[in-house]
C-alpha cells in the first residue's frame, strides 16, 4: 500500500490494525518520556515500600501483625465500615463542590459510589493512588472534558492534603508528641519557604509578559480559586475536610485500641497525624510501608512501644481495607451492567437501500415498439407481432362480465367482437 504523504500542521493518521488504546497520542510529541518517567517512579515507590515492610518484618518479627489481626472481631468491623461511610459521603461531597466549581456536574450519589470504588483500588493495588487516577479519568470522559475532570479529582485531593497539614502542624506545634522540639525548630524555615512561594506567584500574576508558563500558571490558579477559594466552595469544602479528617483520627484511635494501647486520645492524636502524614508518600504498597515505619518509631519515641505501633499501624490499614470494600459491589454491579448492556445492544446491520420514488410529475418512458416475425408459410406482407399484455388489458380480462378468453393468444377489441 503505497504510503500517504503528510499535510502541513496535520498530524498523521494512526497505523491502521492497532488497538485504540495502543495507538500513538498525537497530542504527545514522539520520543516524550513522562510516560515511562511515571511509571519508573511508581515501581520505584512499590520497591519502597516492599523494602520498608521487609525490614519490619525482619526486626520485629510477624507476632506484631498477626497479634493485631487476631484482635479485630465483628463490632471492630461494624464500626470502620460506619467510619468510612461518613468519610467517604464527605469526601465525594467535597469532590462534588470542586467539579461544580470547575463547571463541571457530578451528582452526589454517582461521586458517592465512584469514591469507594477508587478508595478500594487505592487500597488493593500498589501504588496508593491509580483508583483516584481511575476515578478521574472516567469523569472526565463522561464529562466530556478529561482535563477538567482530572483537575477536579487533583483539586479534591490537595484541598484534603492542605487541611492534613494545616491541622496536622497545629497539632505537633502545641502538642506533646515526639517531634515537638523539631516542629518548633522547623516552623519558621517553613512558614518563610511560604512566603517565599507565595511572593513568586504574586510576582506571576502581576507580570504582564505574555509567556506561555505565565498564561498556563494564570489559568491553574483561576481553577484554583474556583474550585477551591470561591464564597460558594470554601466553607462546604473546609467542612468536609475537617469531617474526612476527623474519621481518620478516629479509624487510629480505634485501631489503637484494637491493638491493646491505653494511651489517651491527646496522646494518640500527634502519633496518628504523623501516621497520617507518611501515609501521603508515594513510597508505599497500597498504603502500606512508611504508615508502619513512622507509627512505629513514633510509639517507641513516646514510650508506648514500637510493637505496639506497628499493630496499630497495621489493624488500622485492616480496617481502612475493610471500610472500602463497599467499592467491591459498585465494580460488581457496574462491570455487571456493562456486560448486559454490550450483550442487549442491537448488531449493527446495513440497512437495505430504500427504492427511488418515482417523480411526481416526470413522464411515463414510451414502451419500446414491439418486434415483428414473420409466419411459416406465409408472405413478408402479413406479419404478426409479439405481443406483451399491458396492465390495463389484464385488468379487463379479470374483471368479470366484461372479459373473454383471448384467441389465439391476442386480446379482445372492439373490432374482433
């Protein structure tokens, strides 16, 4: 097949015989790397966090694990599945206040059901995050705007990060825990690093200069404050932050008691915020490995135990898997409507090719003059000619009293009567 020359500023169409997923993206340059780069750094953080659970393993033994595993009985799990319930109607509420900001309708139930199915994904695959990839993608595709939608689910998330770490500095800056002293060390190089940030993006915004970046980070910060910042999303999304965190909190402090601490909530409260913070690092196995190191250094920090922490840290990851396995039944039943759905839809036929209509008024086509032969035995002169009945000569004869057999094959006329 001879090859098709390209056009100026159009891209090339896709190899014919390739699967859609597998065809080359031409909004992506050839020879652009981010892809791989993502993935690399993916399996980079899942070697990571294998790494920190097999030191565990190796300096604790597995008694921590399986002594916190036996503890966990039927109200244990009631009582994460009422957790999860209220964090995950919260953080769909969010997401939902953030999508509307954006332009962008998401209804409370369906945000409601996809939260849980990403929250099980987050929790079943490594990585810690392809269920809010999933979850992103597939709004953005039935919202039709895959930007957007991916924006939406990233906005969602950071307004849940910032509310972690506004809280969670309040927390370990006027709380005892074991890195009080290195907290108040720290707070002004990081109150100044924000500052420094912020008067870089003021000095942004102010310039005029027409560049790309400037324009691209002008239009991410008027998401921002859309999304985010607007009178009509920030005191629902504030709201559903502190709700969100409020049910981890007290996941931990559940999970604590599970595994056999005493300790009190003030006394819980700084460890899980630091839990919670190690749980933010793409260094992990869906959630698990810096969640169990830093909880356990933390409880030994504070005299409670490095075992201690590590059946913590452990039957709190139990129970967060426990309270996202409503997201199982939505994959179920959606992979279930998907099938019935493919298998109801009707087989794509071609349809037959209507007929032409004859013209109103065109003009019957004159009949071609019938062809004449020449009887056997007789003279050129008498001649008989072939005759095709009309349509008007086999009604008559059909139509009784006014009909008589042919003679001879020839109709009946007034001049044979």
């Amino acid at each position: 097949m001879p090859a098709v020359p390209a056009v100026p500023g159009v891209p090339p169409a896709p190899p014919r015989g390739l699967p859609t997923d597998l065809r080359p993206d031409p909004g992506i340059p050839a020879g652009s790397a981010p892809p791989r780069r993502r993935a690399l750094r993916a399996h980079l953080g899942t070697l990571a966090g294998t790494v920190v659970l097999a030191v565990l393993l190796w300096r604790m033994g597995t008694g921590a694990f399986l002594d916190g595993l036996r503890r966990i009985d039927g109200t244990t799990v009631l009582a994460a599945l009422g957790i999860g319930l209220v964090t995950t109607v919260f953080s769909a509420w969010r997401w939902a206040l953030v999508a509307r900001g954006l332009r962008i309708r998401l209804p409370l139930g369906p945000a409601v059901a996809d939260y849980y199915r990403a929250l099980f994904l987050n929790a079943a695959l490594p990585g810690g995050v392809l269920g809010d990839v999933h979850r992103a993608v597939r709004h953005g595709r039935s919202a039709g705007d895959l930007g957007r939608g991916v924006r939406a689910v990233v906005l969602e998330r950071v307004a849940g990060q910032l509310a972690l770490i506004g809280i969670g500095v309040a927390v370990l800056l006027t709380m005892e825990s074991p890195v009080l002293t290195e907290a108040r060390h720290l707070a002004p190089l990081v109150g100044l690093a924000v500052l420094g940030a912020f008067a870089v993006v003021l000095a942004l915004r102010m310039n005029r200069v027409p560049a790309r970046r400037g324009r691209a980070l002008r239009a991410t910060l008027g998401e921002v404050r859309e999304g985010l910042l607007s009178r009509r999303n920030l005191p629902g999304i504030a709201l559903a932050s502190v709700v969100v965190l409020a049910g981890h909190l007290a996941m931990f402090v559940l999970a604590a008691r599970v595994a056999g601490s005493g300790a009190s909530v003030a006394v819980l409260t700084p460890l899980a915020v630091l839990a919670l913070l190690a749980m933010g690092l793409p260094l992990n196995v869906g959630g698990w490995g810096p969640r169990e190191g830093v909880t356990a250094w933390a409880f030994g920090a504070a005299g409670l135990g490095a075992g201690t922490g590590l059946g913590v840290a452990v039957v709190y990851g139990v129970l967060s898997l426990v309270a996202s396995l409503p997201g199982v039944v939505v994959l179920v039943v959606r992979r279930r409507a998907g099938a019935g759905t493919a298998a109801n839809a009707p087989h794509p036929r071609r349809s037959p090719r209507p007929s032409p209509r004859p013209r109103p008024w065109s003009r019957p086509r004159p009949r071609a003059r019938p062809r004449s032969h020449t009887r056997p035995g007789t003279s050129s002169a008498v001649r008989k000619e072939k005759y095709v009945p009309k349509e008007s000569a086999r009604l008559a004869s059909s139509s009784f009293p006014f009909s008589a057999d042919p003679s001879e094959g020839r109709p009946m006329t007034p001049e044979s009567v």
